[in-house]
C-alpha cells in the first residue's frame, strides 16, 4: 500500500514543483524589468498583429485585424487597461482576455463615444477592457480582432504602446490581386528588421516587421503628437485587380480628390437663412474684400467650434444651413458654411483639406492619413485667401501656426489644385513693452505700454474671451502681471480690442514689490519683471520635438532712473545667444542718469526638434544665470 500511496504524492509534488519554478521564472523576469522600467507597473512581452484581406463572393473587399498581447505585472495589484478603436467603417469582432494557462476572464468591456475635450463629436467609438494582477510576474493575454469594411479606413499602424513592449510583430498578408505600398516612417533610432516573402501556393506575399525593447510612450506636454516621433507603418492600399471588386480605393491624387469631391457633391445647400444674412452682412461693404472680412469674422464670432476628426467625420462636412441653424460645427462644417455664405455674395469661394502640423505627410500619398482639417479658400484679384474659421479673432491675412507651410487641396471641379499655406515669419507675431521704472523705498514703479500683434494678440484675445467678460479690466491685470505675484498693475487704457486689422496697445502704471534690496550702502535691483523662460529647459529623456505653439518676436525697453545720491558699481554682462532656430540678446547701458535694459527673444521656428535640445538647455543655463545677475547701485559718501 506504502508504494501505491507513494506515486501519486510524487506526482503532486512533481506538479507543484513545475509551477513554483515557472511562478519563480516570471517572478525573476519581472523584478529584472521593474528595474529597467521604474516608472511602470506593466510590459508588454509579446504582441502580435496579423492583417490579412478577403473579398467576399459579391466582391465587397475587407481587412481583419488579429491582434495578440502578453502582459506581465512588474507591481503588486497592476491594474491593465486595454483599449479598441472602431467607427462605421470598422467593427470589433471578437476580443477575449485570458490568464496565462488559457483560461478564459471574464470582463466585459465598457464601450461608447471617443470624447476629447468638453464636447467631441465623431463617429469613433472606444472599448475599453480593465483587469487587476495581483502579483509581480502575473501574466494577462488580451486577443482581440477587428475587421475592417473600407480598407481605406485601414492607412496606420503603430508599434509603440502606452505599456513598454519587447517584442512585437506586425504581419501583412497581401494578396496578389490587392495592389498595397508599405512605408516604414520614424524608424530611424528603433530596432526594426523587415522580413518579406512570397507564398505562392495562398498567392499572397507575407510583410512582417519586427520590433524589441520598445519604450512606452507618453503623452507629453508641447508636443505635436506620436505620428511625429513614433515609429509606425503606412499602409497604402491603392487597387484592387478583382473582376467584381465593388470597393474604390487611393492609388494617387485623383482617386483621393475624387474621394473627398463626392463627399461634397452629394450637399445640398439651403440659402434661405443664408442669404438674409449675407445680404445684412454685406450690403453696406463697400469692397469684395471687406465682404470676406464680415462674413469670415461673422463665423468665427458667431458659430462654436467642437472638433469632429476622425471616421467619415473627418471629411464630410455638415449642410452650411445646419451649421448656421446649430450655431456650432467642426472644421468641415465651419468651412462650409463660409463657402456657402461667400457663394452667396457672389465670391469665388472653395472648400480645401490640409493636415496641421501634427501631420509630417504630403499628397504625394495617397492616404486619409495625410489631412485632418478642412478649411475655406478664395480667390479675389489674384490673390488667394485661407479662411479658417475655427480661428477664434484671427484677421483676413493671417494663418494660424498649426497649418503655415503645409501643402493644401483645393476644391476644383474634376481636378484639384495644389497650393502651399504661406509661412508667416515671426515677425508677424510681434509682442513689445516698454517699462520706464523709478525706485520707491523697496519697490519699483512706473508706466507700462505694450503692443501686441499676430499670434501674441490671439492669446490675449482667447484669454479674455474665455472667461467672464464683465472682468475684462480685472483679466486684463492677470493676463500682464503673468503669474507673478510681485506684479501689480493699475489704471488701465487700451485701444483695438478684438479687432483684427491693428495691433492691440495697452498703458498702465505697474509696480514691482520686493524688487529692491538694501545692504549697508549698496542697493540690489532686479529690473526684469517678468524673466522670460526662466527656467524653461527641456527634459533629457523626452521623445517628441518641443512645439512652442508659435514663432515668437519678443522686444523690451526697460529704463530705470538712478535715484539721488546713488550710483551704478556693476550691471550685468550682455548676454547674446544666437542659432538657426532662435537668438536671445540682453543687455544693460548706462545713459546718463538712466540705466537702459535691453531684451529681445526671437524664435524663427514654432518647434525645437530634439536634436536641438542639448543646445537649448545650454542656452536656458545661461539665460538663468544672467537673470540671477543684479543691478548693484552704492550710495554716494
């Protein structure tokens, strides 16, 4: 009986035995990567996504997304959240999670509307899966596929996560009668191999591409988004070689015009509310610019933006008279409703797709990843406008930075036109102030006049625009003093708010508290009130380029009266820093009894790429440093 008994407990205790080494192996593994990922409570081991195409007896063509993870927890109690993305072109069709012997978990999924904001309206939709592990080295596998129903729908895939990953895998298996372009973008600085071969007994080619160590990425403030920095592939589905294929796809320019003309084509305009009101607006001006101007400023002014980007959404406008009946559209339907009420007074006005500058791609391809906005063109007396109402008090002859320099399509009948948006310089965006300080007991005071143009004047304009506008002297106080506590300013005068066509100008006393500091018989003064990017370096570990929001000319005069029976011992050295993306000159002069102080920031581009960051941080150190500097006047004996 002693035997008997003895081969089952060895068995038991054999089992056990397996488990705790494996259990031990994970456990290993996890702590190991805890160390390298410090900040994180899970990785990603494997992930896989195979993307293979049918096309149905009727020939309606699809694509199916299978998608494979393998989480590991690194904490105790890690808690995963997963995320799936569809719209009307797309659907989730099955999606499971398991722990790591295949057992099925059950979570049910929470789904709704993708919102970004206060209020987004599209046709995206999100699932979102959540799950706890309890211990370090638990493991979770999240499946899930999603199929595709207009493969045009089908143009992006990304290899990074939010969770790092150390391997992973993206396959295509393209058909032979699917025409497809496969372009690896930001791969530079990954470790990516590509491996393609031919299968001739399924008559598909096999793509894959392969990843390891993949940090996770993060969403980081002053960025422009991960299409810029993270490495991902574009998929380009240009034709279908299949007799009864029912599917138009993008194979160059055309087919994407014709595409985005037939979504527009199909509205049908009701001018009976539209045409009043261009007719009030208009009837008076007393040239086809001014008319532009009313009804381009009418529309910001009248009609909120909420922002509409993504499915079919990102391309179908809205009817101009629902915009107008709504009071608020997105881009598309902003656009429209100036198109139509232009058309109305008789102008030649076209609706145009672009991408902003979160997007690095051109029309050369043949994608919906190429634009996410859509705005207003006019052509008047030779000249083109670019209208975008979504702009809240920008003027006729500007553009916003989002969109400078980027390649535009232009609504032309069968065949679009081609244009470039016009690159402002920073000048365009002039902010000035001139301060003329005297000193009282330990405070400086004075008068204050300022200007403010371009991009400088939008941001003082949205600012007040947004909050209470009974308060405007009140905000106009906050938006000077800029946080600074120390700062006080009074009796305001100002000229040109909200209007567009002249720079804005303000007058005001200002006073500086705690700016003077007395030691025996010297007297320490910090002139500079406001210490303009003081402390602005950038973070050694970041990955996306840093988007300031806007080029930048910043100029200021600052002058301090020498009070009787002081004068100066030392004023800080000049400081003059200069590249191709920005300068920076400060500077102190005696002039008689005055000491004059001298700053000019300017910034030739809205982005410092992170090849540049090195040179900026040195530059920032510097700046610090001679902000630290003081004005040191002694005491005539």
């Amino acid at each position: 009986m002693r035997k008997i008994l003895i081969i089952p407990l060895l068995l038991v205790v054999s089992s056990f035995d397996v488990c705790a080494k494996k259990d031990d192996e994970n456990y290993q593994l996890a702590t190991r990567l805890a160390k390298e990922y410090p900040k994180e409570e899970a990785v990603i081991l494997n992930s896989t996504t195979e993307i293979s195409f049918s096309a149905s007896v009727n020939g309606t063509i699809y694509a199916m997304e299978k998608n494979s993870e393998e989480i590991m927890s690194l904490r105790m109690n890690a808690r995963i959240s997963r995320f799936v993305f569809y719209d009307s072109y797309s659907e989730i069709q099955d999606s499971r999670l398991a722990d790591e012997k295949g057992k099925r978990i059950s979570v049910s999924p929470v789904c709704g509307n993708y919102e970004q904001e206060d209020l987004f309206h599209s046709d995206v939709k999100v699932c979102s899966y959540a799950r706890s592990l309890d211990l370090i080295g638990d493991i979770l596998c999240f499946d899930h596929t999603k199929k595709y129903l207009d493969l045009k729908y089908l143009s992006r895939q990304y290899f990074s996560d939010p969770m790092p990953i150390r391997n992973k895998t993206i396959t295509l298996l393209i058909p032979d009668w699917l025409e497809s372009d496969i372009l690896l973008v930001n791969a530079e600085n990954y470790q990516i191999e590509k491996h393609s071969e031919r299968i001739a007994n399924k008559e598909l080619t096999k793509v894959s591409y392969h990843a390891v160590n993949l940090k996770g990425y993060e969403h980081e403030n002053f960025s422009l988004g991960m299409q810029r920095s993270y490495p991902h592939i574009l998929i380009l589905n240009k034709k279908v070689k299949l007799d009864k294929s029912n599917q138009d796809l993008l194979a160059d320019l055309n087919d994407k015009y014709a595409w985005c003309k037939k979504l527009i084509d199909g509205l049908d305009t009701d001018y009976s509310e539209i045409g009043p009101l261009v007719n009030k607006l208009t009837t008076d001006a007393k040239t086809n610019l001014q008319k532009i101007e009313r009804i381009f400023y009418w529309v910001q002014d009248n009609i909120k933006y909420l922002a509409f980007e993504n499915g079919i959404a990102a391309y179908q406008p809205d009817e101009a008279h629902q915009v107008l009946a709504k009071r608020y559209g997105d881009c598309k339907g902003m656009a429209n409703l100036t198109k139509a009420m232009l058309k109305e007074a008789g102008l030649d006005a076209r609706l145009s797709w672009l991408g902003t500058n979160s997007i690095n791609y051109d029309y050369s391809l043949p994608t919906l990843a190429v634009d996410n906005h859509q705005i207003c063109t006019v052509f008047l007396d030779g000249k083109t406008y670019f209208l975008d109402p979504t702009e809240k008090f920008i003027g006729i002859s500007s553009v916003a930075e989002r969109i400078q320099g980027k390649p535009v399509m232009i609504e032309n009948g069968e065949h679009c036109l081609l244009d470039t948006i016009p690159v402002l310089s920073s000048e365009h965006n002039l902010e000035q102030y001139k301060i003329d300080f005297a000193v009282n007991k330990d405070r400086l005071e004075g008068n204050y006049h300022a200007e403010y143009d371009g991009n400088s004047m939008l941001d003082l304009f949205r600012f007040l625009n947004s909050n209470e506008k009974n308060k405007e002297a009140e905000l106009l106080e906050d938006y000077l003093d800029r946080g600074h506590r120390n700062v006080g300013f009074s009796s305001l005068s100002y000229e040109n708010l909200y209007k567009r066509s002249a720079p804005f100008s303000i007058d005001a006393n200002l006073d500086v508290e705690n700016s003077v500091n007395a030691f025996s018989d010297e007297l320490y003064i910090e002139i500079d009130p406001y210490k303009e990017f003081n402390f602005f370096s950038i973070e050694e570990e970041r990955v996306d380029d840093f988007y300031i929001g806007e080029k930048i000319d910043l100029t200021a005069e600052i002058s301090l009266q020498i009070p009787a029976g002081c004068q100066v011992k030392h004023l800080p050295d000049e400081l003059s820093l200069s590249n191709d993306y920005y300068s920076i000159q400060c500077s102190y002069e005696l002039v008689g009894n005055k000491i004059k102080y001298l700053k000019a920031f300017r910034f030739n581009q809205s982005i410092i790429p992170v090849e540049e960051f090195e040179n900026w941080n040195d530059a920032i150190k510097r700046l610090d440093q001679f902000y630290e500097d003081q004005i040191v006047l002694t005491l005539n004996k």
